[in-house]
C-alpha cells in the first residue's frame, strides 16, 4: 500500500509540474535574465508602472494555474496518496 501511494504521490507531483508550466508560467522562465536585467536598467526611470505591469502578470499566470484541471487532479491525487498511506 505505501508502495502504491509513493507512486501516485510522485506521479501526481510531476503531473502538477507540467500544470505549472503548460498553464501557467509558460516558457517564460527562458527569458527570465534579460527580464531582470531590463528591470534594472529601468529601475531609476519610474519603474512603478513596470513593476505594476510585472505583477500583473504573475497574477494572470496565478489564475490560469488555478483553473487548470491538470493541477486539481494533482492536488486530487497528492490527497489520495496522503490517504493511502494513513491506511
């Protein structure tokens, strides 16, 4: 039994990755370095509307994570091998 629920809890964590990335961020993470050296180099010319515009996305990419039915079957999965293991 702790056999099977180790292996639907990894299966479920992988799952959830791939919700995070499909979903969510995305393919973003490639372009993370120029992003942060862009906001750097912007940091003394207002950058309160970059930052603004910066966390807005991230909030977008929040709620698509959210809605994905990916990562509730995940979150589904993680509880029932937390179950399982209880038993």
């Amino acid at each position: 039994m702790q056999s099977l629920s180790d292996k639907i809890f990894m299966g479920s964590l992988i799952l959830m990755m791939i919700a995070v990335v499909v979903s969510g961020i995305g393919f973003q993470f490639v372009n993370w370095r120029s992003q942060v050296n862009d906001e750097l180099d912007t940091e003394t010319k207002g950058s309160s509307g970059r930052k603004k515009a910066v966390m807005d996305r991230q909030d977008k990419s929040l709620g698509r994570v959210l809605r994905s039915y990916l990562f509730w079957i995940a979150v589904a999965g993680m509880l029932v091998s937390i179950v399982l293991s209880r038993l």
